[in-house]
C-alpha cells in the first residue's frame, strides 16, 4: 500500500498538468514542474520486492533534483549584485544545468529539446562530451535508438580518451593516504568498489544478451575461460587479422564501404589496427588521411541526424498546440508527416494517441447525442434514422482506430445501439 493517499497524488498530478499548459511559462518553470510530475506519477505504482531497492534509489534521486531545481528556481527569482547576465559562458552553463537536471528527473524529451537547441545557438561544437552523454542516453529511452547509436559512439571515442571517475576515486584513496588520512581512504575505496561493481553488473548483463561467441579465432578468445562472455571487440578480431592481409587500396575501399553503410566506429577501430601493424610512413599517411575522412563524414552524418531531430521538435511542438485547440484531426496530419523510425519513438507515439483519443471522444459524443436524440423521439422514422446515424459513427470509429484503448468501449455502444434497432424490428 503506498504511504501517501492515491487521490491526493492524482490532484497533484491534475494540478501540474494544468499548469504546463500556461503560455508564459520559462523553461526552468516548465523544468520543475516535469520534474515534480515525474516525482508524482513515480508515487502512483510500488514496485515487486525484486526491484524495491532500484526503486527508492531512483525515488531519492529524483525527489533530490525536484528540490534542487525548485531552490535554483527561487534563487535565480533573486536579483544578484555584481552579476554581468547575458554572457555567452552563463548562458551555456545555464542550458547545460537545465539539460542534466531533466535527465536526472526522467524528463527525456526536454532533454532532445534542449540539446538541439543548444546545438542551434552555439553550434555543434555545443555538444560537449557531457552533453552529448545525456543527449544519446535521452534519445534512446525515447525510443529513436538509430540516432542514440550515431550519436553515443562519437561521444563514446571522446569520453574514452580522457580520465574518468574512476580513475579519480582512485587518486582520491591514493592521496588521502599520502596525507595519513585513513579514513578518507575508506570512503574513496568504497565508492570506487561500488563503481566497478556497476560496471562488472553491466558487463555481466551484456554478457548474458551476447550469449556464447564462436572461440578459437584468436589466441586471447581460446584462452578464455568457458562460459565467461568476451567483450564485443571480439566479434571484429577476424575481421581485423584479414584486413590486414589486404593491400593498401583494398583496405582503403573496405573502410569506404563502411563509411557508406554508417558503420564509423567499426572503421576507425580498423584504421587503427592497421595503423599499429605497420611501418611504411606512406602508408601511415595514407591511414592518418582515412581516419580524418571517416571523422568528417561522421561529423556531417550527425549533423543530419540532428536537423532531422530539430524537424521533428518542431513538427511535435506544432502538433501538441493542434492538440490543445482541439483540432485532432490536424495534429495526426502533422505527425504523419515524421517517417521512418523517428514515426515510432515514444513522444510521436504518445501525441498520436492524444489525438487519436480526442477524435474517439468527439465523435463518441456526437453518437452519444444522436442516441439520446432516438430515446426522445417518439417517431419511430427518426428514431431509426438518428439510431442508423448513430451505429455508422461508432462503426467508423472501430475502422479507424482499431488498437485504441477507447475501443471496447465503443464496442459497448455498438451493442446498445444494436440492441435498440432490433427493438425496432
């Protein structure tokens, strides 16, 4: 049983609701009331016993960055003196808070939203490694995996070349033991375990969805231990030991290839064997040329991707105004207007359904109108007219929208109408 009263929660949620329809919000009032809505919704449904844990972290977390974002809202409601407003630099420390304190509260899409306009005032250059983290893990949980993919492994390459938590968490035990702080050490120690154990958790997971790769091409996979899966890596060592085998220009043609089907991380990991392989200094040249090409390329794929993403933001913002003025059957235009894979993530999904359901509910209470219209009447010619009329709006409907929800209840009506016109004879 949930320790705070369900209806409680539902006005909560109600009222939030209604307050993100107001026009005059600003983006970190409209941050802290996603924020707060998630915080709510999360009260509404206790997990198992097997995820309880998971849970309360993620509730801790997220009920933190609630607080957090309210404080820094009401904090900047205050005038600062001595404060320049307006410079590029706070600006761009503002938007890149903004961003992580959506992501941290669950809201995804702000996340899409706010990064493609970070991009478009400051540039490309604007995805930082940082950023561009919690952009392609947003992208993903939103569904549009293709573009978490293309995205996560350039920022995958700029993430890996520089030190990381924990590396630091180590340094950290290291120093506090030079300086005879012993305690300090333990604490570090024990954030660091906590660490590798997520990411020994995380190898594990992947492991297991990997499930057994083919042994005995190389030495490093046939000495492994049995049942203990080996990193992705793996897969593309056979792949590595015969590129090198092809002469220069084969090798080159096979790295174009796989700039053309998007494969660039698979393409600089080659480039970068061959390069380790090799002493010729043409052909190190020629290598260093390659890895600058498929770096260019990746970057002008990216950039695509990213407009068509900002399209798309635009296209949702359009349709999600059409919504509010109830015009359901405009908004389903618009999104038919986002194809491909981006036609199936989470948000063009869930503006589909709105306006799929306030067309169901329009419609329903022009039916319902009409049925009650045949119960008034006592003409038996109007009464099957306005009952007719009636069953061709429900039918339509379950043509129509054959998967909504709303369905079963039209279903019911059906049946009533039937049941009315057989009455009739």
């Amino acid at each position: 049983m949930s320790p705070v009263d369900h209806t409680l929660i539902e006005e909560r949620i109600n009222r939030i609701k209604q307050a993100l329809e107001r026009r005059d919000l600003t983006a970190s009032e409209r941050t802290v009331l996603y924020s707060l809505l998630e915080a709510y919704q999360a009260m509404e449904n206790l997990p198992g016993p097997s995820r309880e844990r998971e849970y309360y972290r993620d509730t801790i977390r997220r009920l933190f960055h609630v607080l957090s974002s309210s404080e820094d809202l009401y904090l900047s409601l205050r005038p600062q003196v001595g404060t320049k407003e307006g410079s590029a630099i706070s600006v761009f420390e503002r938007k890149t808070s903004e961003i992580l304190n959506s992501y941290l509260s669950g809201n995804y899409k702000s996340v899409i939203d706010q990064c493609i306009q970070l991009k478009e005032t400051f540039g490309p250059d604007a995805l930082t490694p940082e950023v561009g983290l919690l952009f392609a893990l947003s992208l993903a949980r939103q569904g549009m995996v293709k573009d978490a993919i293309a995205i996560g492994e350039q920022i995958a390459n700029r993430l890996q070349a520089r030190p990381d938590v924990v590396v630091l968490r180590a340094q950290l035990a290291r120093w506090n033991l030079q300086m005879g702080d012993r305690e300090a050490a333990i604490r570090n120690y024990e954030k660091l375990a906590d660490l590798l154990d997520e990411r020994q958790r995380l190898k594990t997971e992947i492991g297991l969805a990997l499930g057994p790769i083919p042994t005995g091409e190389t030495k490093e996979v046939a000495a492994s231990p049995p049942h203990v899966s080996q990193p992705p890596e793996a897969f593309t060592v056979g792949v590595t030991e015969a590129s090198a085998t092809l002469s220069l220009d084969e090798f080159l043609a096979k790295i174009k290839a796989l700039v053309d089907e998007k494969k660039f991380e698979h393409a600089r990991d080659l480039i970068k064997k061959r390069r380790h392989q090799t002493t010729s200094r043409e052909e190190l040249e020629r290598l260093s040329e390659a890895i600058k090409e498929v770096d260019k390329q990746e970057d002008l794929f990216l950039q695509e991707r990213i407009s068509v993403l900002s399209e798309q933001s635009q296209v949702l913002r359009q349709a999600e105004t059409l919504i509010e003025k109830e015009k359901y059957d405009q908004a389903l235009s618009k999104l038919d207007l986002i194809s491909g894979e981006l036609a199936h993530n989470m948000e063009v999904s869930r503006l589909k359904q709105a306006a799929i359901s306030g067309i169901i509910n329009r419609d329903r209470n022009r039916a319902a109108r009409l049925f009650l219209a045949a119960k008034q009447t006592t003409d038996p010619v109007k009464k099957e007219r306005y009952l007719r009329a009636c069953l061709e709006i429900l039918k339509a409907l379950v043509e129509e929208y054959p998967s909504s929800p709303l369905i079963s209840k039209i279903k019911d009506h059906i049946q009533k109408v039937t049941e009315e016109l057989e009455r009739l004879g």
